[in-house]
C-alpha cells in the first residue's frame, strides 16, 4: 500500500485505440483494481529527459524513492491537465506523494523486450 510504479509511458497520446500509455494504464487497473491503483504513486521521468534517456536514470529515481521520505517531485508544470482517456483514480507523483516502500519498475524495448522490477526498502 506504500508503492511507486515508474511508468514505461510517458502519459502522452492517451487515446485507447493507439495508444502505449492508455494500455499501460488499462494494465495497471486490471493488476491491482481502481483502489489500490489510487494507492499506488505514478512516477515517470520521460517527460523531464526524453524516453531513450529516462531508461538509464529509472532505477537511480527508484532507489531515490525508496531512500527518501516522498517520491520525486511532479515531472508536469502546476495546473497540466491529465489526459481525459486515463480517466480518475491516478496519484501522480508531487501531488501530496508519500513514502514508499516499493518501487515497481516497468520497461520495454523495441521488439517485445519487456522487464519488471521490484524494489523494496529494507
């Protein structure tokens, strides 16, 4: 209940029919329900350095995560408007973050090249 997702996606584009970012998010509601989906803090770094850069500094911002007392900062200037397609129930980071405990890492690559990880604070 004290988790962070560190999203593949950078939440762009949300349209359900073409979209990465609106199936990434249809994901995670079918993994952990519409509750514990609101429990879980939304992380995501490609909107500050760019999608092939984030790839190498998702799992520093995951230890970081876990070794302070909040998530990072909102990676989205005050007042941005969350894509309509992504409907509610999304805690994203910087809004009120907490703690975690966990950090759920998410990455894939061209040609179906797909990793989890899971971090967790000792």
């Amino acid at each position: 209940r004290r988790g962070c997702y560190l999203s593949h996606e950078t939440g762009t584009h949300a349209t359900p029919a073409s979209s990465c970012a609106a199936n990434e998010i249809h994901a995670l509601r079918q993994c952990f329900g519409a509750d514990d989906l609101r429990r879980l803090v939304l992380v995501n770094t490609k909107c500050l350095t760019g999608h092939p850069m984030a790839v190498g500094v998702e799992d520093v911002v995951a230890a970081l995560a876990l070794s302070r007392p909040r998530t990072p900062p909102p990676p989205c200037p005050a007042g941005t408007v969350v894509d309509e397609y992504f409907g509610g129930g999304l805690t994203l980071c910087g809004d009120g973050a907490r703690p975690c405990s966990y950090a759920l890492r998410f990455a894939a690559g061209f040609g179906s090249q797909v990793a989890f990880v899971l971090y967790a604070s000792a």
